[in-house]
C-alpha cells in the first residue's frame, strides 16, 4: 500500500502520517534525505557528522509535524530544521580557543583594532546575499560548483576555496 502512495504529493503524505500511517513518513525521508544530507555535508564537511545531523533533522520533523503549517512545504521546512541543527553544531565548533598562532600558521592575518574595516556593513550585506543563494542552490538541488559560479569564482578561485 505505501508502494502506491510514492506519487503522492507531500502534503497528502503528511495528512496520512498525521492521521496515524507513520510508515508512510519514509516516503518523505527517502524523497529529501538527500538534499537534507547535501546541506549539511556542505555545512559542516564532514561525512558522520552531517548523516548524525540529517537523521536528527527527520526526527525533529516528524515529532513536530502537526506544527507544519504548509505540508506543500516539507521540503524546504526539513531543510530549515537541518540548516539550524547545523548551526548549533557550527557553535560548538566554534566555541573552541583559536590562538593567534594557530591563525599565523594557517595564514590569516589579525584585524587591526585601530583600523576597523570602513565597510563592514556593505561586507555583512554581500554575505547575507551570498547565504541566501547559496541555500537557494542547495534547496533547488544545484552542485556547490554551480553556486561559486553563481557568485562570481570561477576555475582556480573554486579550487582555491
């Protein structure tokens, strides 16, 4: 019977878990597993950490689904809860002492305290934007080369990246 229920849109499949058939939340799972992984493999690089992140998404949406507003949106509501999932990870990555000399090792130079950068704001705007593309990119599917391209690296930049 769940065979048959594969062609189903989303929001018909999630009325059918929430009126009890959660098997058929597999169907849902297997449709944006990928994207889900996808997303956070290209948060957080590495492999485990990324499968460890996208089941924990799936399972977040499927004790919370009857808050699902638009059912027609599960796609991009999944990828939601994994883009934040990633981020509380990203935090306690970045909770951890970087030394200065750890920068001077892996080539980045210290801010200037004196010299604050006269345009961190246009600086935050672009990143905001390059963001928003770049889960746009992921969401739709594209390849990580794709959204580079997308923002102006091309060739060697990419490879430099």
């Amino acid at each position: 019977m769940a065979q048959s229920r594969e062609n189903l849109k989303d929001e018909e499949i999630v009325q059918i878990v929430l009126e009890g058939d959660t098997e058929s939340y597999g169907i849902l799972f297997e449709r944006y597993y990928a994207l889900a992984f996808r997303l956070a493999l290209m948060n957080l690089g590495e492999d485990e950490m990324a499968q460890d992140i996208t089941q924990e998404a799936f399972l977040r949406a499927y004790k919370i689904l009857d808050r699902l507003r638009d059912a027609s949106s599960f796609a991009a509501w999944i990828v939601g809860i994994a883009r934040n999932l990633c981020r509380n990870a990203g935090r306690s990555k970045a909770s951890q002492v970087v030394t200065l000399d750890y920068l001077s090792e892996a080539g980045i130079e210290p801010p200037d305290p004196g010299n604050p950068l006269p345009f961190q704001n246009e600086q935050r705007e672009e990143r905001n934007i390059k963001k928003n593309l770049f889960w746009l990119c992921a969401l739709k599917g594209m390849e990580v080369v794709t959204f580079f391209r997308l923002i102006g690296y091309y060739g060697g930049k990419i490879q430099g990246i």
